[in-house]
C-alpha cells in the first residue's frame, strides 16, 4: 500500500511516495521508496494543496487496485455452479474456488495422464487432489 511521506533533512523537507511491506529475513514491516518527488517548498509555492491532492490520487489507486480484486472475485464466485447447493448455507467457498481453477487449467486430465505415463497405482490421482487444499 503507497502511501504519501514528508521527511527532514537538514532542515529541509522532502516529499515521497513509499510503501510497506513484510521483510521475510528480518520479519519485521519496512518501507520502501516508490518515488521521491523532491523538496515540499518547490510544489507549495504553485500549489498550496498539493500533498492533500496528491494523498487523494493516491488513496483513489489503492482504491481501484482494491475495487479491481474485489471484482475479479466476484467473477471467480459468479463462475461457481452453485445451483446444487440451493437451499442450502455455504460458509466456505474456498473448496469450490480451487476446484473451478482445476477446471480451468486442466489438471485433473493433465493428473490422469500422467498417472497413466508414470506410474502402476490404482487410485484416482485427479480425484484426490481436490482434498488437498
């Protein structure tokens, strides 16, 4: 998530865009510089609001970064049959998600041929797959 940062240095202040994120070594949360704008008294004198504008232009793309995920989940869940559980209360969805992957990349075919290439075992390899996630 980019968020907006004024900083001090040598009694001048600096303005940049940064985000957080999880560094896995440390496990700790950092912050990264996404761009420096440069000096805060350069963008003041045209325009007085400029950091309220620019926190606005950046709050409205993680905005629609956001917007964009929730849909594309809502297509994925819209995707779903789910017509053999009317009537019925789903609480999870996430079987029914990993199984529509499977689906569309094809693996429980890919899985039964490459049983059939490479090995003797009489169970159902495609089929067992669902369980795991």
């Amino acid at each position: 998530m980019a968020s907006v940062q004024i900083i001090k240095k040598n009694k001048t202040q600096y303005v940049r865009i940064v985000e957080s994120y999880w560094d896995k070594e440390v496990k700790k949360p950092k912050i990264r510089e996404v761009k420096f704008l440069g000096k805060l008294e350069d963008f003041t004198k045209d325009n007085p609001n400029f950091i309220e504008e620019l926190k606005e232009s950046v709050s409205s793309k993680k905005n629609k970064k956001q917007k964009d995920r929730n849909e594309q989940i809502l297509q994925i869940m819209n995707s779903l049959k789910l017509d053999k559980f009317k009537g019925t209360q789903i609480k999870g969805y996430g079987n029914l998600v990993y199984e529509e992957i499977m689906n569309y990349l094809e693996l429980p075919s890919f899985l039964t041929d490459l049983q059939k290439k490479n090995s003797r075992s009489k169970y159902d390899l495609a089929s067992i797959t669902k369980y795991w996630f």
